[in-house]
C-alpha cells in the first residue's frame, strides 16, 4: 500500500537520486536536510513498505504554495502517485488561494499533469533553465 506522508531524514538519499534519475535536477541533500523542519516549507514523499516512489516539496507563504520539485519513480508514473501527492499537499493547506511553478516547455508530462489539475500558464521566462531552455509559469487559483 502506497503512504503519504511528511518526508523524513533517512529517506533523503532516495529522494535526491529520484530527482537525478527522473528530474534531470536535485535540490540536494543539504538543502533538504536544512529546511525538513522550516515552517514554510512542506515536503512529502509517496512510499510502499520503506521505498521511496515519490516526492513533492513546496514552500508555504501567506496562502500561496509555490512547488519547487516534484517527481515520480518513472517505472510508476501515470499511476496516480503524483496525484496522491500533489491532493495531500492540497488538503494540509486548506487556506491556499494559489499554487504557482515553473516548468520546462519541454516538458510534457508535467505541463499535463497541471492542466489536468486546472493550472493555467501565466507567463513564460525565457533562458531560465542552465541549457537555456524556457520555463512555462503556471498558476492554480483556488477560490
Ligand atoms: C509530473 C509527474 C510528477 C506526475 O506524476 P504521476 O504519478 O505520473 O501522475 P498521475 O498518475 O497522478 O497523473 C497522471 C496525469 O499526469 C499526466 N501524465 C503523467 N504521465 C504522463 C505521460 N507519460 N505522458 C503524458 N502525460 C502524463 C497526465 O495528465 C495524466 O493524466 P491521464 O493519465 O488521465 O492522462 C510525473 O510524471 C513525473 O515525475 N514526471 C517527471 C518529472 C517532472 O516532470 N516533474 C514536474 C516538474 S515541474
């Protein structure tokens, strides 16, 4: 049975080689272990038995949730997993108004993901990603 629940300290390393492998990109072990604990931030991992599957980390500011990574094992993607993940952020902050991101225009799967929980694209930044791709900004309102 897969569980959410809030990331913890012996689960980072799992974390950080699913970002390598699947996300091209890890905010690092340093940086998670530093801010598990911030008040402003929330990082949530999907696990079967002690194997990580997935991850979701967002910083919390004033009703705003901004989402800085997010990723599933590949081998279980389009399982649902993302959208367990990503409901749970959701329900821990009741008061959200809006969720924002930025994604690469590449990027397929993660661009569907979000218009299938209704983000709509803001704006675009161009030259954002080291290899100079774009970044599509995508918002979510909640009223
Ligand atoms: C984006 C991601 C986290 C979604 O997680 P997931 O567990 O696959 O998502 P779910 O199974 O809950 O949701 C499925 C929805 O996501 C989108 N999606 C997921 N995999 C997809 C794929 N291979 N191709 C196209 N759309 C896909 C679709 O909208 C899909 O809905 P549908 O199956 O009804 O068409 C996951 O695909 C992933 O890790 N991608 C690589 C990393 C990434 O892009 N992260 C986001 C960066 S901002």
């Amino acid at each position: 049975m897969i569980k959410i629940d809030k990331l913890i300290k012996e689960d980072i390393a799992q974390v950080v080689l699913l970002e390598e492998q699947f996300l091209g990109e890890t905010l690092g072990v340093e940086m998670l272990e530093n801010e598990l604990d911030n008040e402003f931030m929330c990082f949530l991992s999907a696990k079967e038995s002690k194997k990580v599957l997935g991850y979701i980390g967002a910083y919390v500011i004033n009703g705003e949730l901004e989402i800085l990574n997010f990723v599933v094992d590949e081998n279980f993607q389009r399982t649902g997993i993302g959208t367990l993940l990503f409901n749970e952020l959701l329900n821990r902050y009741p008061n959200t108004k809006s969720v924002v991101l930025e994604v690469r225009e590449q990027n397929e799967k993660g661009i569907n993901f979000y218009k299938k929980n209704n983000f709509n694209v803001i704006s675009k930044r161009k030259h954002y990603y080291k290899n100079g791709d774009d970044a599509l900004v995508m918002m979510k309102e909640i009223i």
